[in-house]
C-alpha cells in the first residue's frame, strides 16, 4: 500500500498519485532508490492502474504548495498488488524484499531548547515524526527502547550521548535487536542540526556524520542509507536454486501441517515438497530465489527453527522446529 498527498479526486491527480505510489511501493519493496534509474521501471509508471486494485480517499490537515499557494490536501489510499509488483521488479533485475525485515533499535540522544534526553517512542517532535514516516516508505521496523528502569540502570544519556558503543549493545540485549541505531543530535541556536550516527549490522558498527538545516533531510539520509545495507543482506535476488532442508522435533500432524505452511510463507520459497518422513524428522525439498544464505537469515529472523547444521554449499540445512 502507498499512501500520497493529492489536492483533488479528479482523474489527473489519481495518475499522477498513482504514479508516486507505485515508485514508493518500488523503493520500499526492493530495498533500492535504484528502481528509479531503470528504463522498465520508468516505462511501467506511465501506467501505473495495471499495478493497483482499489483506492481511497482521506481528509486530512495538511496542505500542498500549487502556484505559490497553500492548498488544502487529501491523502489517496493506495492498495497494489504484491505479485504484480514483485513481477515487475524481477523483470527489471531488482531484488524482493518480502515483509519479514530486521527490527532496528534506536538510542537516540537529543540535545535542544529542552536539555539533553534520550529520545523516547512517545515523544512527539521533528525527529521522532521524520523517524516514523521515512521508516515507513522504506518498511523499516522501529523499536524505541522502553526508557524504563532498568534501561535507566543500564545505561545513561550520557554514555548515549558519548557513543559508549560496547554500554549500548549490552543495554540492548534485552530487545533482542537485529539492528541498532544510536545517534547524537544537536541543534543550535542557528537551526542547524549536526549529528553523529553509529549503527550496528551483525555485530559490526559503522559511524557517519552530517551537519543539515533540517531535521527531515538528516533523518531521511540515515535511513536510507540503513536501508539499503539492510536491503543487500536481506533483499532476495532473482538467482534459482534447489535447497534440502531437515526438520527434527516435528511431533504430531499440528506440528507438521504448520511447518509445511511456514516454509510456504518464506518470500524466498517458490515451491516445497516433502521427499521422507521418518519419526520425529521430515525432509523437504525447497526451490527457492536469491542466495541460500538469505534464506538462513531469513528464517533466523523468524526464531521458529534453529540451525543445527549445514553442508558447505547450503545446499543441506539440518534445523530442530521450535516454535
């Protein structure tokens, strides 16, 4: 679904919402602004009604400039269609990157007018606002940490603020990350903000700075560029292959039946069959999109199996059914 503002519901401003829609969908669905660069893609959004299924409309407060003037808006609903769109960005080289994505954490201290805080997911500001729009055109997941006391006892703003990068990771183990973002923003008495942004994929921490006179622009950066590291991991390509995946600890039919359709939900999964059952164990033969690695992570992710081994080509994957 895409959401865009338009000021009316005459037929060119459905185009050209339609049209807006469709690239954001694009974007957020294959993990990169590169779709824009891409002549199919370009071409398929002058007729971007092949896409969607159904529409609407929604008042709202805001307002959009036309001609110098301030003009009242309307927020056009739009639902397109998962298949369609995840065809057409195969059919252009793009990856898919399904709805199972990488939770990120945020540890985000402030320092304004008001003093110097830890930013929490209740407070109502620029930030926590570009925060929440700019991860939701790119289907981040934000988690907000609870800022509750054994946060407090944890860790302080201070050490946020300072970048304590080793206090940070420890406090966040309680949420069970898959990604942390940390950050120091500052603005000043010209309205400039500079911040310095630490983030953490697979253990590993990277740092980068900016210094902008608005808080949309250094938020939307960051979260772009998180984005598409996140989307290089996780985002499937379009590359085949046949993977064998062992399942122990399967227990009766009710454990077998939602086994069968988990492996069907996975976004890298076209097809699975079962080739042998023998007590506790069944066997599935999968075929599957993008690199066997990404599968791996995917499911990790999910937390429903744990891998207990596998071959040196992925190719033969031993998991225990947990969930």
């Amino acid at each position: 679904m895409a959401e865009v503002l338009v000021v009316s519901e005459e037929e060119r401003q459905l185009a050209r919402g339609a049209r807006a829609g469709l690239l954001q969908v694009l974007v957020r669905v294959s993990g990169t602004k590169e779709v824009e660069n891409s002549s199919l893609i370009a071409s398929s959004l002058r007729k971007p009604e092949v896409y969607y299924y159904q529409y609407s409309y929604e008042s709202t407060d805001k307002t959009l400039q036309i001609d110098d003037e301030a003009v009242p808006a309307q927020l056009l609903r739009i639902h397109f269609e998962p298949s369609a769109v995840a065809k057409l960005l195969r059919r252009a080289g793009f990856p898919v990157w399904g709805s199972n994505r990488p939770g990120v954490l945020l540890w985000l201290a402030l320092s304004d007018v008001d003093g110097r805080r830890i930013l929490s997911g209740n407070e109502v500001s620029e930030i926590t606002r570009a925060l929440q729009d700019q991860a939701r055109l790119r289907g981040l997941p934000l988690l907000f940490p609870l800022l509750d006391l054994e946060d407090s006892a944890s860790l302080s703003t201070a050490e946020v603020w300072g970048a304590f990068l080793g206090r940070i990771a420890d406090a966040s183990t309680r949420y069970n990350p898959d990604c942390i973002l940390t950050g120091r923003i500052q603005k000043d008495s010209a309205d400039r903000w500079t911040v310095n942004w630490s983030y953490q994929i697979d253990r590993e921490w990277r740092v980068t700075d900016s210094v902008t006179f608005s808080a949309d622009e250094m938020i939307r950066s960051m979260v772009d560029r998180l984005a598409n590291e996140l989307a290089e991991r996780y985002a499937i390509d379009s590359s085949r292959s046949r993977v064998t995946i062992r399942i122990e600890s399967i227990e009766n039919l009710d454990d077998y039946a939602s086994v069968s359709n988990y492996l069907e939900s996975l976004g890298p999964v076209l097809n699975s069959f079962v080739v042998r059952v023998k007590g506790g164990e069944v066997e599935f033969k999968l075929d599957t999109e993008g690199q066997n690695e990404q599968l791996i992570e995917l499911i990790q992710l999910d937390e429903k199996m744990v891998l207990l081994n596998a071959d040196e080509n992925m190719e033969m994957l031993h998991y225990r059914w947990v969930h």
